[in-house]
C-alpha cells in the first residue's frame, strides 16, 4: 500500500493533469510536502484521501484498500442492520450478506473480505466446513474469521480448532464485536 504519492500519481488517480493537482497543492487544497532543496511535491495517502472525499471524487483504485469489508454469513437481520449502524460506510466500512454456503464461497471471491462473520445458526457442520474451506486457501490466511455460537454450544473455544480466530457466544454485545473489528480495520490501515 502506497503512502506518499507525486504529483503525477495523484494526477492519474484524479483523472486530471498534473498542473491541476499542482494549482491544488500550491493553493492550499490538496495537503503535502515539498522534497527538500527542490520543487517536487509528495501528498500523503491520508491527505489525498481526505481531499478526494471532501470534493466528493471518486477513490478509483485507493477505493479497494481503503474499505474494511465485512462478509456476514447467515447472520439475523437484527444482528446484520445493528453491525451496519455501528461500522456505517461513513467510517470506510463495506458490508455484503450470504444466506448460504455456496452464495459465502462465491462472495468471498469477489468481495475479498477482511473480516468474515459466520452465525454458527446457519448449521455448525456447514459453518465448521465454509471456515475450513476458507483457510485451505492462502488468500484468508490474514482474514479475521469470527463465529456467532448459540446458547447451547458446549464449548465455543473448541470452535477454534477449525479456523475461527474468535467465537462471541450469544447473548453477546454487538458494540463490543464492532469494536473489534473496528480497532483490526485501523491496524490495517496503519501498516
């Protein structure tokens, strides 16, 4: 992941001549750096973020780091609309839904979620197998995968053993669950 950008790079992502983003930089608009002892200028990620959705512009290909992208899988819609409010879009969170083993394998392809939430619900065996398939593939190695497990689960830390990183049994605290997930979504964004 880049964090400095020139001139022309942020020209290219912008869709506009390099000149223009120059004018932004000179004016004020667009925040960064000049390279010492000469005249090139380098804008942080952060500010070049911040600049793009300030003027409403489109993100283009920082769009695609810059989500923290959650794939809940069987989950309740009390549960699914409570975790939306908590980590709103607003906030650089992007949710989809499966109801089903096969519509999660085919989502996680094409959404390439950070986190990975499974209502154990859903039927253990195929929550247990989604998990399994996941971490056969080395795309998820790093995917946070966390299991919702019913009153009755005897031992939800035996879940584990499958390739869950962590189990919330319920009756749990949603805020605390969107907490965690929030705070993996800013070490993300700091590496």
């Amino acid at each position: 992941m880049k964090k400095v950008f020139t001139t022309g790079q942020v020209a290219k992502i912008c869709k506009v001549a390099p000149r223009t983003v120059s004018k932004w930089f000179d004016s004020g608009r667009l925040r960064g750096y000049r390279i010492p002892g000469s005249q090139d200028r380098r804008i942080p990620r952060d500010q070049l973020l911040r600049f793009l959705k300030e003027h409403g512009m489109p993100l283009g290909e920082l769009e695609e780091e810059e989500w923290h992208k959650v794939l809940l899988i069987g989950t309740e819609k009390l549960f699914t609309d409570r975790i939306t409010e908590l980590l709103p879009e607003t906030d650089d969170f992007k949710f989809e839904i499966a109801n089903s083993g096969f519509e999660a394998g085919t989502l996680a392809q094409s959404f390439h979620p950070d986190t990975i939430i499974i209502d154990l619900g859903l039927g253990r065996s195929e929550s247990i197998q989604i998990t399994a398939n996941l971490r056969k593939n080395d795309i998820y190695t790093t995917t946070l995968i966390i299991g919702l497990a019913g009153e009755d689960e005897a031992d939800p830390d035996k879940l584990k053993e499958y390739g869950f990183n962590e189990i919330f049994k319920k009756p749990f605290d949603s805020a605390l669950l969107s907490e965690r997930i929030r705070t993996i979504a800013e070490a993300k964004r700091e590496d």
